[in-house]
C-alpha cells in the first residue's frame, strides 16, 4: 500500500509502518473526526498493530511523555 500523499501530524506524509489491520492513513482520517480537548497522532515505526509489544520501550515513552499529562495534570515523566 501506498502512503504517500497521507497526511500526518504537521501536514507530512504518514510513514508505511506496515499495519494491515488499521493502517495509518484510515487511522489518520478517523482521528481528524474526533472531537477531544486533547489529542495527539502518533505513528511507532515499524510496529504495526502491537506497538506496546513490539517497541515497549517507545510505546512506554509516548504513555509518560503524552498521555499520563493529559489525564493527571502532572508533567512528563521519563
């Protein structure tokens, strides 16, 4: 499958990460429709569908860096 032309995060072109079961540019379009105070596209390279088990330790940085500010109000952790 061809990405180019896909827009992510900034307008860029979404990487091909390989995900045959939600690759990123539907992903990205499903994003663009939702509507949250807070929300951020992040793409793991090469990771597929199971980020969390293929790059734990990248998964782990976005979870600290990202998602635990938005819901504790605390800064990043890492």
């Amino acid at each position: 499958m061809d990405l180019r032309g896909a827009a992510g995060p900034g307008g860029d072109a979404l990487p091909p990460v390989g995900d045959i079961l939600t690759p990123p540019a539907p992903a990205r379009r499903f994003f663009d429709d939702v509507t949250a105070p807070v929300k951020e596209f992040a793409l793991i390279r090469d990771a597929s569908h199971f980020a969390s088990f293929r790059h734990p330790d990248r998964f782990l940085d976005l979870m600290l860096t990202h998602v635990r500010p938005a819901v504790t109000a605390q800064p990043a952790a890492r």
